[in-house]
C-alpha cells in the first residue's frame, strides 16, 4: 500500500471505531447503563483499588484534568467515592 492509502485507511478504522463507540454508548445509555469512560475508570478500580486520580488518568490516556471531572460526576452518581490520598492527605485517590 501506498503512504496515501495507508493513511486513508487508518482515517476511515478511526471513523468506525468512533461510530461504534458512540452507538453503544447510546444504547448503554438508553438502558441507563454506563459509559464508556465510566467503565474503564471501574476497570482501572477493579485493578487498583484507591487508584490516585493521576494513575488511572495515565491507565486510560485521559489528561488528569478529563479525570477528574469523571470522577466527580462519577461519585455524584455513587459509583465511587473520593477520598485523601493517605501520603498527602489531598482528595484524589477513588475507591
């Protein structure tokens, strides 16, 4: 394959994959389930449990900033729960 093809193609796997992501996420949704992201944070809890908010925005590629606003809506929602960080007493580890 050529430069331009091999382009090409990444381009469109990345449309499909972006399509078939919203698609479930809207069907999750309509089932009241969770997203995406939600899921994967509650992977990354299942694996480390009291995950600073840091480490599971590193496990997921998220920037810590987009972390942290899924956390706080996730604990909004009672899936987890906030609390210091025991080396620095700062609220950023999750369970």
């Amino acid at each position: 394959m050529s430069a331009a093809a091999d382009r090409r193609l990444v381009f469109l796997l990345n449309v499909g994959q972006r399509r078939v992501q919203r698609w479930v996420e809207a069907k999750m949704a309509a089932k009241g389930g969770l997203t995406a992201a939600q899921s994967g944070a509650l992977f990354v809890l299942g694996q480390n449990d009291g995950a600073l908010i840091g480490e599971a925005a590193e496990a997921l590629d998220l920037a810590p900033s987009a972390m942290t606003g899924l956390i706080d809506r996730m604990a909004r929602a009672e899936l987890v729960e906030r609390r210091p960080d025991p080396a620095t007493a700062a609220p950023c580890a999750f369970t």
